[in-house]
C-alpha cells in the first residue's frame, strides 16, 4: 500500500510540475519537440525508475 501511495505522489508532483507549474517551459522546454508517444515512454521509464530506487533503498525494511 505505501508503494501505491509513494508512486502516485511522484506521478502527481512530476504531472503537476509539467503542466501546471511550468508555464514558460523553462524545466520542460527541452521536451517541446517531442511527441506524445516520446514523452508518455519518458514518463513512463522515469516512473519504473523511481520503483525501483524506492525498492532499493528499502529492501532491507521488507
């Protein structure tokens, strides 16, 4: 249950982050050229990263 909570807090501060607290594309501009399948695959790898470094730094608490 913490791993589902821990996942959708880093989804929603990245999501937030990319659509609401960058308004000049200054963080994100480097993405501009990107397209939808681009970004949802970057999304995505930076999503099973943080998995997996959360279950790193964990596993002896398991």
């Amino acid at each position: 249950m913490e791993v589902i909570i821990l996942l959708f807090i880093v989804a929603l501060a990245v999501v937030v982050d990319f659509f609401w607290f960058d308004i000049n594309g200054k963080r994100w501009g480097w993405m501009k050229s990107w397209t939808k399948l681009q970004k949802g695959i970057f999304f995505s790898c930076f999503a099973v990263v943080s998995v997996l470094v959360y279950l790193g730094l964990g596993v002896e608490f398991f």
